[in-house]
C-alpha cells in the first residue's frame, strides 16, 4: 500500500507539473504574441512619423523651387521690360513717359514677385510644419479586443 500511494502521488506530480509546463508554454506564447503587436505598433507608428517628415521636407522643397521659379521668371520678365522701355526711350516723343512708367512697373513688378516669394515661403513653411507635427491618429482598440478575447479563452 505504501508503495501504490508512493506511485500514485509520483504520477500526480508529474501530471500537475506537465499541465504547469503546458500552461507556461501557452502564457509564453499570448507574452510574445502581445510583444510581437507592440513592436508592430511602434514600428507603424514611427513609419507614420517619417512619412510626415518626408511630405514636410517636400512642401519645403516645392515651396523653395516655386520661389527659384519666380526668380526666373522675374528676371525674364526684367529684361523684356528692360528692351521694350529701352525701345521707348529712343525716340524722344516717348522717352520722357517711358522713364516714368518704367520706374513705376519696375516697383510694381518688384513688389508682386517678391510678395509671391513671401507668400509661397509661408504657405510651405505652414505646410511642412503642420505635416512634420504629424499628431497621432486615434487607433482602434483593437489591441484591448484581444487582450480581452485571449483572458476569454484562458478561463
């Protein structure tokens, strides 16, 4: 009898340590599964937090390559004037309102420009800006489904 109990209590201890090894084994793997989405989660997050950074430096550039853009055009735009009013003034009839109107034009066309630069300058600083913050979205809570789901199935 001695030895019946002795084998009955061994074989006990060792189906109640084999269950406790299987039950580790499962908590184990629900540990590396909610390892596994946090680090799915923070990767996703900081993709989403570069993208916002790329479409901010490219506002910057294409704000920088409108304001190169109207540099040219203006610079165009100075010599046809230059030419046209040079034209005017060669015949005295005209000279004397040419040099008035080019003075004017060339403070116009100077402001508009440059008030075009400025404004495109702000715009795609604001832009860049607001993208480079890239405020987090709220995500579903699917992450706090599971978590319930997985406490579900371990009852």
């Amino acid at each position: 009898m001695n030895l019946t109990l002795q084998i009955i209590c061994a074989g006990t201890g060792t189906l109640a340590a084999l269950w406790l090894i299987g039950r580790l084994r499962h908590s184990e793997a629900r540990v590396r599964a909610l390892r596994l989405e946090v680090m799915d989660r923070k990767s996703t997050a900081r993709a989403a937090q570069l993208n916002a950074i790329l479409l901010g430096e490219n506002a910057m550039l294409v704000a920088k390559g409108i304001d190169q853009a109207s540099l040219i055009m203006q610079g165009g735009h100075k010599v046809l004037s230059e030419v046209t009013f040079g034209l005017l003034q060669l015949f005295p009839v005209t000279r004397e309102h040419a040099k008035i109107v080019k003075d004017t034009h060339n403070l116009i066309s100077a402001g508009l420009y440059g008030a075009f630069r400025e404004v495109s300058k702000q715009m795609g600083g604001n832009i860049a800006g607001k993208l480079k913050e890239g405020k987090p979205k709220k995500r579903r809570s699917g992450f706090a489904r599971k978590r319930v789901k997985a406490k579900k199935k371990s009852s």
